[in-house]
C-alpha cells in the first residue's frame, strides 16, 4: 500500500486487507461447496426422492424443497461458523458466543423453509400458467414480492433478530429529525438497534415504505460517533430517498429477475426441454433452475448491481456534503468505520468489480476531499 488517505489508520487497513482476504476465500469454498452440492442432490437424489413423496400436491412441493434445504444445512452451517463465527472472533468483532450464534443461524433457516417455498411458489405459478413466457410474468410478480418484503421486513423479520427501541436523545432525534425534515422525509420515528449484542461492528439505515419507514442507528454507531457524524449518515440515507433509490433498486431488481430468468429457461430448455410438461419435471428441475440462477447472477448480475449499487451510493454521498455542508464529519464518519470495521479503503479492482456495493472507503474520502477544494475555489471566487 503507497498511499493511503491520513485519516484512515496504516496498521488498521493492513489488517482489513488481511480480513478481506480470509472472508473472500470462505466466500469463493463456500461457492463452490454450493454448487457441488446442488450437483449431488440433481444427479443422485432428486429423481429418487419422488418415489418416497406424498403424492398430493402441495405435500410434494414442500416436502422437496425442505428436503433440498435440509440436505445442505451441515454444510452451510461448518462454513457459516468458520465465517460467521471463528473469523469475526478471530479479528475481535464478534460478541456472540456459540449458543447464541447457532440460535440466529436456526433462526434464518426457519424463516427461509417459509420464504423460499412462497417465491418458488410464484415460480412454479408461473411454469403451470404460462410455460413459453414464465420468466416475463415471475419477473414482474417479483416487483410486488420487492415490495412487500421491503414493507415488511422492518416490523416481522428485524425484530426477531433484535430489539428495536424507540431513541430516546432527545438532542439526537431533535437534530437528525431537522435533517430528514429539510429532506422532505416522514417517518415513524428513529430506533435503536442492539447490535452489540452481536457485534463490534457499526451500521445505520433508513428501513420500511410507507408507514413502517423508520430510521435505524445501531448502538455502536451511537456510540462510537459524534453527532455531527451521525448528521451526515443520516443525510446520506436522506440522499437515497431523494434520488427514489429504493424504487429504482425494486424496478432494476426486476429486470435483473428478467434477464436471469430469461437465461436460466434458455440453459434449461437445452439441458431438459420436457422440463415444463409435468409437475414432477418441474420439481426435479428446480436445483438445476437454482444452479443456472446462481452462476448467471454470480457472472453476469451481481458485478452489474453492484456497479449501479455504487452509483447510487455516490449519489446519497453527495448529497450528504451538500446538504450538511460539513465535509470534515463526513470524512471522520467514513474513515472511523474503515479504521473500526476493518474495511478495505483500497481494493483491487477485480475485486472492487465482483464484490463491492458500495464506493471502497478511499473513494469516498477523496469525493470529501474534492467537495472541499471546490467549494473553497467557490468562496474563494465570490
């Protein structure tokens, strides 16, 4: 590493480098574990797992996708310990013991027996109702699936997580509400997070549509930033909701639904074209589905969300210097979270283009930097 931004701590992004490495080589075995394992249960287990179904209907839908899940838990549960569990430990973020991991990691398995059948559901819908134009009718179906998901994952899934209080500060709520209200931004009011409970690590977002938008702080974050700080998070979240990036991200969402789903049924119809004329087809073709997904999204739509990602992600930045005018809290904010999250202000580029959904964090201390010798050159002129 050259050169670093001076707000940002050398030792701190040695280690962060060190972190990102260990996390995207438990990411890269547990791609490929994903995909052999998918492969194993397609080629010896689908086909015969039929014969042992009940043959009504929804039975079998049920009992075989919970059969696909329950094959690959062991294994998802070993990588997303060693990642989840001894990695964070490892670099002094986790505040969970093993009890408590492993009772959140049973708890998103059960939610997902319940999620993953309801979109499938829309999937299979869609083969029965319309088997030539499936991809085009689920892809739009998803736009609803978006968001309702996003109405009501603040208020059902968070709180099963974690505690959700109302913030009681009432200089933190009074100043980062004069904030929201500047930006035109109603909301049912500012909550903590108790994310300590979990982790070291620090995060804030603005959640929910409509009634259940709320702003949410973790408690790390309000601990480990002043106010003013927090005044430019809060505005950069501010930024997304005047740029209507959520809608925007519901609407590419779908097209991304689109384009794989498009892909994945060409791939399918020449791995199987009889893969739509039973019921029973369509439940063997299911992983397979599941696997063109997965390496379409992986090559194709991941790199380009996450490129659309970052756009709108230096979009809320500059809205944020512009509207608290405080460059220097803005770049305190981001280089604190690079230095205390361990984040890598400087990846390569390979893996800034597969892997990062936001601006590296050196970026973002360069736009801070830009905005203040412009607006300096500005006054400086009048």
């Amino acid at each position: 590493m050259t050169h670093i931004h001076p707000l940002l701590d050398p030792k701190k992004q040695e280690r962060a480098q060190e972190y990102e490495i260990k996390k995207r080589r438990i990411s890269f075995l547990n791609l490929i574990l994903g995909f052999t394992l998918t492969l194993i249960f397609i080629l010896l287990i689908s086909q015969s797992l039929l014969e042992y179904l009940p043959k009504f209907p929804a039975f079998r839908f049920l009992l075989f996708l919970w059969t696909l899940a329950l094959f690959s838990l062991p294994f998802d549960l070993i990588l997303s310990f060693r990642s989840g569990y001894k990695l964070e430990h490892e670099f002094g973020f986790s505040n969970q013991n093993k009890t408590q991991f492993f009772k959140d990691e049973f708890k998103g398995f059960l939610i997902n027996l319940v999620i993953n059948p309801l979109i499938a559901l829309i999937l299979f819908l869609a083969f029965r109702i319309s088997p030539d134009l499936w991809w085009l009718w689920a892809a739009c179906a998803m736009i609803f699936v978006s968001v309702i998901f996003a109405t009501l994952y603040p208020v059902v899934i968070m709180p099963l997580f974690n505690k959700y209080t109302p913030i009681e500060d009432e200089e933190l709520t009074t100043k980062l509400g004069a904030i929201l209200q500047k930006g035109g931004l109603k909301i049912k009011g500012f909550y903590l997070q108790d994310m300590s409970r979990q982790t070291k690590k620090e995060n804030a977002f603005l959640g929910g549509l409509g009634k259940t938008r709320r702003v949410v702080l973790s408690d790390n974050i309000i601990n480990n930033m002043s106010l003013d700080e927090l005044e430019t998070v809060i505005a950069h979240e501010v930024g997304h909701y005047k740029h209507q990036h959520m809608w925007k991200n519901i609407l590419l969402g779908a097209i991304y639904q689109l384009i794989t789903f498009f892909l994945s049924h060409q791939i399918m119809l020449r791995i199987n074209p009889d893969y739509l004329k039973s019921f029973d087809n369509m439940l063997i073709a299911y992983p397979v589905f599941l696997l063109c997904f997965g390496v379409i999204h992986m090559l194709v739509i991941g790199p380009l969300s996450n490129a659309v990602s970052r756009y709108f992600e230096n979009q809320a930045d500059r809205y944020a210097l512009d509207m608290t005018q405080d460059p220097e809290a803005f770049k305190h904010a981001m280089s604190g979270l690079a230095n205390r999250n361990l984040s890598n202000a400087y990846p390569t580029p390979f893996i800034k283009f597969m892997y990062y959904s936001h601006p590296p964090v050196g970026e973002r201390l360069k736009m801070g930097d830009t905005w203040s010798s412009l607006h300096e050159d500005q006054e400086a002129q009048s």
